[in-house]
C-alpha cells in the first residue's frame, strides 16, 4: 500500500502527514471550489437567475464531498488503522461521529 496519508501523535497533537501528491490533489481541488464560491457570490451580486446560482451550490456540495471522500479514505487506511493496531478501539466512535457529521 503507498503511504498517501500517515498519522502521528505527540503531546496530545494529532496532525496527518500527506504525501506531496495527495496534498496537491487537496488543494488544486479547494482552490477550485474557493473559485466557485467567488463566482456564486459574483452571480448573487448581479441578480443572476436563483435556479443557475442553486445549480452551482449543488455543484460545490458536490466537490467538497469529493475532498471529503479522498480524506476519509486516506484517514481510514492509515490513521484508523495504525490505532486500532495500537490498541486505541475508541478512534473507532471517533470515526462514527465523523461519518455522520459527513452524512448529514
């Protein structure tokens, strides 16, 4: 398995460690939806057609799931696992709280 994502834990901090491709996946794709937000707030200011700016909302729900998905995934593969192998069967609630957070 390529290591796309790694997890540690020091003094209480958790922090993800990405691989560079995968961190430039994440924010080529953010970049992208920022761009779209910019542009839904331009339509709202010129009085564009509600049904065309509710389109493009659908359209950035859309691609942040996607962001989430591609996270999740990498989290679940790495992080989820390297701590259950530790013995920490309580990241798996955490985990639950997350996916219905993601749901809803």
């Amino acid at each position: 398995m390529e290591a796309n994502h790694a997890c540690c834990a020091s003094d209480n901090e958790r922090k993800s460690h990405h691989s560079d491709k995968m961190k430039n996946s994440l924010i080529s794709r953010l970049n992208r939806i920022e761009g779209q937000i910019r542009g839904i707030k331009g339509m709202i200011e010129k009085d564009m057609y509600c049904d065309d700016v509710l389109n493009q909302i659908s359209s950035i729900q859309s691609a942040l799931n996607g962001v989430g998905k591609l996270l999740l995934e990498g989290h679940m593969k790495s992080c989820i696992v390297e701590r259950i192998q530790a013995g920490e069967h309580e990241v798996i609630d955490e985990l639950l709280i997350t996916v219905n957070k993601l749901m809803k």
